[in-house]
C-alpha cells in the first residue's frame, strides 16, 4: 500500500470527525434551545474553516518534501506536522482573544478548554467575565484547585459552597468571617474559637486575644487571654503591652499598672519597666504612677545591672539634672571599679 501522504490523512480525519460533529450538535435540539444549538454549530464551523485553511494553506510544502528524498521528506513532515499544530494553536488564540474583546467570555473559554485544552485559562476567563459560578465548577472538577473554586463562590454569594471548602482546606478564620458575612454568628464563633485554640496551642497569645476581641467582639475574653500570656510568659512583654492599651479609661488603667506590678515577680520586672515606658508616653495623668514604679524597679536592679540607670531618662524626658545625675553615677561607678 502506498504511503498517504501526512496533510491528505488528516483532511480525511477532518471531514470524518466534521460530520459526526454535526450530526452531534443538530441532536443536541432535543434537550437544548434552537439559539444555543445554532451557536454552537456556528462557532464549529468557524474553528473547521481555520483549520482547512491551515491544511490548505500548508499543502504546498507538503509537496516539496516529497523531492527532498528520505531523509528531506522525513524532516519536512515533521516541520509540517509542527508547523500545522502551531499555526491552528496560533488561531484558536486569535479566536479566543476576539471572543474577550467582544466581551463574550463563555465562547472565549469554550476556546481555551475544548480546543487548546487548557482548563486553566478557561477558568480565569470566565472568572474574569464573573460567571463565578460556572469558574469555580472548572476550578474544583477539573482543576481540583479548592482555593480558587471557593474564592470563586465567595465572589458569587455562594457562602455556604465557599464555606465547605474552606473547612476542607482547613481555613477556620475564613469560614468564621463567611458565616459572619450572612450574619450566622453562632457558627463564626464556632469556627474563631478552633482559631483562638490553636492560636493558644502555639503560645501565639497575642493573635488569639485580636481573634476574640475583633472579630468574636468578647474584649474581656482577649483580655484573659493576654494576662494569661503575661502570668505564663509566653510572649509576655507584648501581651503585657497589649492587655494595658486596651484598657481605655485612665484612672482604671491606672490602678491596672498598679495591681499588676503588685504581682509581678522578680525576673520580670524588667519586662514591666519597658511596657511602663510605653505607658507613661500615654497620658500625663499616669506619668506619677509609672515613674515611681520605675524608679523602684531601678533601685532595685541597679546593684546587679548598672546599665538599668539609664531608664531613668525616659520617665524624666526634659528633665537636664537627672541626665547628669546618670552621667556622674556611672562615672563614680567606674572610678570604684578601677580602684
């Protein structure tokens, strides 16, 4: 039997699988509208003519390869086999670029997804054209991509199919802010205390106290929280710093500083100065309060940690004696210390 040549073969495929096609698309009107149908049929026919155009197109150098000998022919088929693939690729792009610039982003993804099999340009397609509904079907069947498909189904409203995915992707903060969103509360704090828990778990008290206060609105819950990471050391100067900022009226945050330090053991009381640092900035109402409580911290640590004298500038910030008090104390320490 005589060889075939490559582009004769393939208009034969073409014609073949053309007829099927139609005959396909025409019994589509059993379960389908006459106009969705015809739409489709037109846009088959479109994708056929480029394509025998191409092979058209191409058939010339079809015949020289034949008078390049063996070695010639068996390098042109594949340049022509090449070459056809590209040139089709080339259009189906041209096609799916005019259906997005026609604002017909369904047709635009038909494109990418059953003639470039790319399901993934398909998907950003409609989603760029919000038919997120029908995105996130793509994302989640045939992508398996969990994220964009819940992503996807926020976009369309859809909480309650994001909110599936969320927890199988385990988000529990995201699927907490979703009920939220349609004003399901009692789940969101369902789902912000497993946050809160694991936040807790991994010492991150700090995170937990802003999940309780913010987003459960328990602000004495977060304080809780907070103190315990004080009391337990964990992460204790920032859950320190933040326990005493949410605490807004000055004269109960006053007595706060005061109760506290009250309980503050030895090896943290330098932690307390420098969160006292903070508190004195905040109002002149408490500047009395946190510089006495510093000025008993220093006296007592400033036997073992000299360097502790100069914490005295920040609670006397326009004060010129004290600086030089400091200066000639330590200057007085380092005379002993060479005697």
């Amino acid at each position: 039997m005589n060889k075939q040549k490559f582009i004769d073969k393939f208009l034969r495929c073409l014609f073949i699988l053309a007829f099927f096609k139609i005959i396909a698309i025409i019994a589509q009107l059993f379960h389908q509208s006459f106009w969705n149908v015809i739409g489709t049929l037109i846009l088959f026919l479109i994708v056929a003519a480029i394509i025998f155009f191409v092979i058209v197109g191409l058939s010339d150098k079809e015949k020289d390869a034949k008078n390049g000998g063996k070695r010639g022919a068996g390098s042109n088929s594949s340049y022509i086999e090449g070459s056809l693939f590209n040139r089709i690729r080339s259009k189906y792009e041209e096609l799916a670029e005019k259906y997005i610039a026609e604002n017909d982003y369904k047709k635009a993804a038909k494109v990418y997804m059953n003639l470039l099999q790319d399901n993934y340009r398909g998907a950003k397609t409609l989603e760029e054209g919000e038919f997120y509904n029908e995105a996130a079907v793509i994302y989640l069947r045939k992508l398996k991509n969990k994220s964009d498909a819940a992503s996807c189904y926020e976009k369309a409203k859809q909480y309650k199919k994001a909110i599936d995915l969320y927890v199988e992707m385990g988000q529990k903060e995201k699927a907490g802010d979703l009920y939220r969103e349609i004003n399901e509360i009692k789940n969101a704090n369902t789902y912000y205390q497993m946050v809160v828990d694991d936040y807790i778990q991994n010492n991150q008290m700090v995170k937990a106290s802003l999940i309780c206060r913010k987003k459960m609105e328990q602000p004495e819950a977060a304080q809780k929280i907070l103190l315990k990471g004080w009391e337990e050391d964990n992460d204790s100067f920032n859950c320190l710093n933040n326990y005493f900022a949410n605490i807004f009226n000055m004269p109960t945050l006053e007595k706060e500083i005061k109760n506290l330090y009250d309980k503050t053991p030895e090896h943290k009381k330098i932690t307390y100065l420098q969160a006292l640092k903070h508190e004195f900035k905040k109002d002149p109402g408490l500047h009395t309060t946190t510089r006495n409580i510093a000025y008993e911290i220093i006296a007592e640590k400033v036997s073992n940690r000299s360097e502790i004298i100069n914490e005295l500038k920040y609670f006397n910030p326009d004060d010129e004696v004290i600086l030089k008090d400091i200066s000639r104390y330590k200057t007085g320490r380092n005379k002993m210390f060479r005697h």
